[in-house]
C-alpha cells in the first residue's frame, strides 16, 4: 500500500506543490548557470567551450551522490531527507558567488549537486507515493509545470539579476529561495513514513540493489532515462552561448527569450499529462521525439539554420517537455512502493550522469573559434540523433512491459 490514503485530496495538493517549489529551486539553480554562462565565463576567464564541463560538475556530483543515498533513502522518513536535501541546495547554490576561478566554482557547483540530486528524486518519490497511477501523469506534469515556471519566471530573473548587479547576485537569491523552500517543508508536510510499513530493515541494502538491478524492466527503464537525457544535453549547456556568438542575438534580450521558451511550454504541460493518462506514454514520446529531431537539424545545421533563435527555444521547450513528461510517467510505474526512494535515487544517478556526460562530451566536440562563435554542430546532433533512437526503441519496449504500477 502506499504511504498515505490517496484519498486525501488535501495532502495529496500540499504535496504536489512542495514538489513543485522543489523542482522549481533545483531546475533554477541548474538552468541559470547555461544562460549565464558567457557572463562568468567572461568574469572568470573560463573558456565558452567549457560551459558544459561547469554544467556537468553539478550533474556528475548529483548523480554519485544519488547512488550514495540509495543505499539508505528508503529508511528514512520523506520529509527528513527532503528537507536535508533542499537545505543543502541552496547553501551550495549560494555558494557559487564567491567562486574566484574555474576551479573554485566546479567545486560550488559539486557541493549544490551532492545536494539537488536527492532533493528532485525525494521530491518525485512523494508524487509516486501520494497519487494513484491513474492520476500520475497529471500530477507529474503539474508538478513538471516548475520546469516551465524555470524558464518564464526564474532563468530571466537570473539573467536580469546579473544584469542589474553582478554575475553573482543569482546564486545569492536562488540559494536564499532553497533555504525558504526547506522552511516550507519543515512546516507544511507533515511525516511521510507510510512507506516504511512494508519496509524489511534486515535484507540487505546492497542485494535489494542487485535485486532492483536484475529485473529486466528496471535496466530498461533506466537506458531509457539515459539516452534521454544525454540526447538533450549534449544541447542545452551550449544553446545561451550559440545564439548569443553564432546567431548574434543581443545579450540584453536573452530573458525575453528564455521567457518565450518557458510560455509555451507552460501552455501544453498539463495537457501532455493528460493526453499521457490517456493515450500512453509511447505515443506522446515519439510525438516528442519527432519534434526534437527537427529542432537539432533546423536549428544547428545550415549557414544560416532553418531556425532562429525563437524558433530553437520554441522546438526544444515545447517537444522536450512532451519527451520528459510521457518517460518520466512511464518510469514512474516500474518501482514497488517500498523500493521507490531507492529506485528513483538510482534513476536520478542515471540521469544526472547522463547530463554530465552530454555537457562533457559536448565541450570537447564544441570548439570555439578566433572569432568566438561555436563549431562542431555537425557530430554533436549526429550523436543526440543517435541517442533519441535508442530512447525511443526503449520506450516502445517498455511500455510493453510495464502493465501496473510495480514490477
């Protein structure tokens, strides 16, 4: 059984907010830093070509310390580790504003990852807890709306914010709001310890991974949060920098811009949920896929590309956030409850790690030339290509395996 009565459309509100404060501080706090990448780089001395190694430390750091905490997260009480987790998030986010140099700022963004990676898998542990599978793809994209809410409301305060003081004036305030966030938990969610009842505290918590590890179901699940999220950032780290040096866009109209992205992706989020409910997760992604597809080959290839740089934020907001939503309710039916904490702590190392590796391996396909503009674009979207096929051959594969909410 689940951890609370489902029943109880209060709590089931309450929680579906605080997720959403959650996931609204932690993709701030990662989305900024691409954005203002030029502005610190510059700042700094960090080479633009290297923005996507800085937006890896944060991943790479989410994702070790997603597996640590798998380990243990599914003993403790929800609130707890989410409040810990949220607490630490803005402490480190915060700290990014006394970086001095490349060096000092990875390791920033290290201490804010450690953090922010179990913060988003507790947060979306709650949501799997709370709301019935037949409800989950709505919840998922409401909460998810915070994904948009990043774009429309936090990436352009960050970008203004910068403006109107410093590079390091965004890293204050978002780290303040993580710090007012865990407040809010500590005082509005009340102890969530409904899915310890089943909980056997004397197995083992390395075989029950071995044991999550050998079902075929959760192995496919997790390559197909990998290829995903690899595939898209391979991308996103560098877009700030390509429209702003190889677009020309003006520095000065980038909120504006990220404000579009996040607008319209906001519009469709909790429609895609629901056509998700509705019509499967299978469906919407390939929808999603396809439209992806057409942003890396219109908006990367040709001089000049096929889209400019509305039509880039427009393609990739509206066609990733239908790709994230319909995996993301697909995956979320794979773990029992009393393993869900574990499996998604795992399933945010994959991801994280997956992010990293793409904002790695795009700094090195990505050269930045005498006259400052990016190059490169050619094998970073054959290898994005690359891996949304395989994401979408196992999604199609998945949906055939998973008929309940557990394995």
């Amino acid at each position: 059984m689940d951890s609370v009565q489902v029943s109880d459309s209060a709590l089931e509100r309450k929680v579906i907010a605080l997720v959403a404060a959650v996931q609204f501080v932690h993709i701030v706090d990662f989305m900024m830093v691409m954005p203002l990448g030029p502005d610190f780089a510059k700042a700094l001395g960090i080479r633009v070509s290297h923005l996507g190694v800085v937006a890896g430390a944060y991943t790479l750091a989410a994702a070790v310390s997603g597996i640590i905490c798998s380990f243990f997260i599914d003993r403790l009480d929800r609130k707890i580790a989410l409040l810990i987790s949220v607490f630490g998030l803005g402490i480190g986010t915060a700290s990014g504003a006394w970086a001095e140099d490349f060096h000092s700022l990875l390791l920033a963004r290290v201490f804010a990852g450690a953090f922010g990676g179990p913060a988003a898998s507790v947060a979306l542990a709650l949501i799997s807890d709370v709301v019935p599978p037949a409800r989950r793809g709505a919840a998922l994209g409401t909460a998810m709306m915070s994904f948009s809410l990043a774009s429309i409301l936090g990436v352009p305060m960050g970008l203004e914010l910068a403006r109107w003081g410093t590079w390091q004036t965004p890293f204050l305030v978002v780290g303040a709001m993580g710090v007012l966030v865990s407040f809010a938990i500590y005082y509005l969610l009340p102890s969530m310890k409904g899915h310890l009842a089943n909980y056997d505290y004397n197995r083992s918590t390395f075989k029950a991974h071995v044991a999550l590890l050998s079902q075929r179901v959760v192995l496919l699940s997790y390559l197909v949060t990998f290829s995903l999220m690899m595939s898209g950032f391979l991308v996103f780290p560098n877009i700030a920098a390509y429209v702003q040096l190889n677009l020309n866009f003006p520095r000065a109209e980038m909120g504006r811009l990220y404000l579009v992205g996040g607008l319209i992706s906001f519009a469709v989020m909790r429609y895609v949920g629901k056509l998700v409910d509705r019509f499967g997760s299978t469906s919407l992604f390939l929808i999603g896929t396809i439209g992806f597809w057409i942003g890396l080959f219109g908006g990367f290839l040709g001089d000049p590309p096929m889209l400019g740089a509305y039509g880039i934020f427009f393609v990739f907001m509206l066609f990733g956030t239908i790709r994230n939503i319909s995996a993301n309710t697909l995956t979320s039916k794979v773990p029992k409850p009393a393993d869900r904490a574990g499996f998604m702590s795992l399933q945010s190392a994959v991801q994280h790690s997956a992010t990293a590796f793409g904002g790695i391996v795009s700094s090195r396909l990505l050269v930045t030339t005498s006259d400052g503009k990016l190059e490169g674009f050619l094998a970073l979207v054959v290898a994005s290509s690359i891996l949304m096929l395989v994401a979408a051959i196992c999604v199609m594969q998945l949906q055939k395996r998973v008929v309940t909410s557990s394995y």
